[in-house]
C-alpha cells in the first residue's frame, strides 16, 4: 500500500512540474510572437513578389494567428517535434541534440568541482573553528556569492587571458590541432575548459560551504556525538564516518535543484567564453527570432530542471526510508 502510494506521490509531483514547464512555455511562446518583428523578414528582400513573400511566412506558419500556431505547436510538441529552425533550416531537435551534451557534461564537471570543494572548505573552516582560517573562509564564501558570473568570468579572462596569457579565453580547442595526438588533445581541451568550469562552479560553491559548514555544527551537538566523543573516538573519524554522512541527506535536496540551475546558469557562461553549448544556441535563436528553436531550448532545459530534482528525491528515498513516511503524508 505504501509503494502504490509513494508511486502515486512521485506522479502528482512530476506532473505538476510537467504543468509548470507547459505554462512557462506557452508564455514564452506567447510573449515572443506579440514582440515588434517578423523573423521571416531576413528571408525576403524589396525585389520579392507579394506571393512569394505570402509563400515564405505560409512555410513558417507565419501567416496564422497566434492560437492557431499556439495550437499546431502543441500538437507538434507532444510528439516530440519542434519544428524546423529558421536559422540552421534544419529540425529543432537535430540542432540542440549537438549542443545538449557538451552543456551537459560542463554542467555536471562544475557541478562536481563546487560540491568538492565546498565539502573540503567546510572541513577546513571546522576544523579551525572560530579561528583565522573559519573567518577568512565565511567572510570569502559571502563575497564570492554576491559576485556575477559575468563578471566573475570577464575578470579572469583579463587577468588570467589577457594580461597573463595563461588560459584561452574562448573555445574549447585550438585549431589545427592533429586528433590522433591524444595526450596533447586533452591537455589543450582541458585548458580551454578550466576558467570557464571555475566560473561556473564559484556561483554554487559558497552555497555548498555554507550548507556543510552549518550542518557539520549542527551535528556536532547531538547526542551520538558527544556519546562518541564520551568513549573516546576520535574527531577526523568522528568527521569522515558521522557527521559527514548525516550532513549529504540535506544537502542531496538542494543538489537535485543546483544541478538544473546550472544548466541554466551555463547558458551566459558558455556565451562569455564561445562555448558550443545551448547558451550560444539559445542567445543566437532570441536574437535571430528563431521562435523553434528558443522553445526547444526552453523546453529542453525545463526538462533537465524537473529530472534533476526527481532524480534528488529518489537518491534521498534511498538513502533515508524515513522520508518515505513524510513523502506519502
């Protein structure tokens, strides 16, 4: 009975996560076609016949009103079809099936770096609390947070690309490169690939110091814990083998959450450092008015948003079956 009703508790709230990516949608859909402009006008020129200019904005769907093409778009949507880009005149879903998993796997890369070293400069501040290293870390953690990465990542293009010419400062490889050459490959892919990783990362990694940070005192003041400490265990495995592990249940919630921001949040990364992610693809469709392609990239990224934080609820059922109870409730 409790399976059944967990199952069901998991549909409600992917459904309504599937309701809110539909209005998000719908309003964009909406919001970018009531916009001054006709994308179709880029096709057409002075010399152009009256039909053949109505031919051009029929072959776009153009010609239609906004229910009608509001419409079409759902029907298309649910089979998968976004139509075909204005710009790249190819299917919605070829063109972001490029870019998708090179901003996949930037993602998850800052993702890793952030948690890691979030865990570790949280370690740190506890390990010296109330100390110079627990200041200066709370302190930094405060003004790293209230930094852009726009601004994060235009400063270390400047210095670290401009001024020390250490890091490129766009792309992900340098041209003319032989392929077969791998160790050389990946070393360059891998210095193309760092400032921007490290921008992406600094957005979230105060987030995660100040998570681990209050939970690690937290747990410090339970009651398994000073009994631990009462029958001499020591504090490093008091650290590694409880306090740790009882601090990821909560952190696990906002993971699911900080993953899918970042696929988001590396949307203006990846345009700051030419990265051929969906930030370029998707900038590029709103300033071509490339309607298709700026719903499938919404799409796209909503979609990611709500697996991202259903896959963090399944990770935390499995870790703790005492918010299963509080789940069906």
């Amino acid at each position: 009975m409790k399976a059944s009703q967990l199952f069901l508790s998991l549909i409600k709230r992917l459904t309504t996560s599937v309701i809110v990516l539909l209005l998000t949608v719908s309003f964009l859909f909406v919001l970018v076609r009531i916009a001054p402009g006709d994308p179709s006008q880029k096709f057409l020129s002075p010399s152009l016949s009256p039909q053949l200019i109505e031919k051009v904005k029929k072959t776009f769907q153009l010609d239609k009103q906004i229910h009608e093409q509001y419409v079409s778009f759902l029907k298309n949507a649910l089979t998968g079809d976004f139509g075909v880009s204005y710009s790249f005149h190819r299917p919605v879903n070829e063109v972001i099936a490029e870019a998708l998993p090179f901003t996949i796997l930037f993602s998850l890369s800052a993702f890793v770096l952030q948690l890691i070293g979030g865990l570790l400069f949280a370690v740190l501040a506890f390990r010296y609390h109330k100390k110079l290293w627990d200041k200066f870390l709370s302190h930094g953690s405060m003004l790293l947070y209230a930094v852009p990465s726009f601004v994060s990542g235009l400063f270390f293009i400047y210095v670290f690309s401009v001024q020390l010419k250490i890091f490129p400062s766009s792309g992900i490889r340098t041209v003319g490169i032989l392929e077969n050459n791998y160790f050389p490959l990946l070393f360059d892919y891998a210095q193309h690939l760092f400032l921007p990783v490290l921008v992406l990362s600094l957005t979230g990694l105060p987030v995660y110091f100040k998570y681990f940070r209050e939970h690690f005192e937290e747990s410090q003041n339970k009651l398994f814990i000073i009994y631990l400490r009462a029958n001499g265990v020591s504090e490093r495995r008091i650290l590694l083998s409880h306090i740790i592990p009882n601090s990821l249940n909560s952190i696990i919630a906002y993971a699911g959450v900080d993953l899918g921001i970042l696929f988001s949040g590396a949307l203006i990364t990846e345009m700051i450092f030419s990265l051929p992610g969906m930030g370029r693809l998707a900038v590029g469709a709103i300033l071509q008015r490339d309607y298709p392609l700026i719903i499938g990239c919404t799409l796209t990224v909503g979609t990611l948003i709500i697996l991202t934080s259903l896959l963090a609820d399944l990770i935390r059922l499995k870790i703790d079956k005492r918010l299963v109870k509080g789940l069906i409730n």
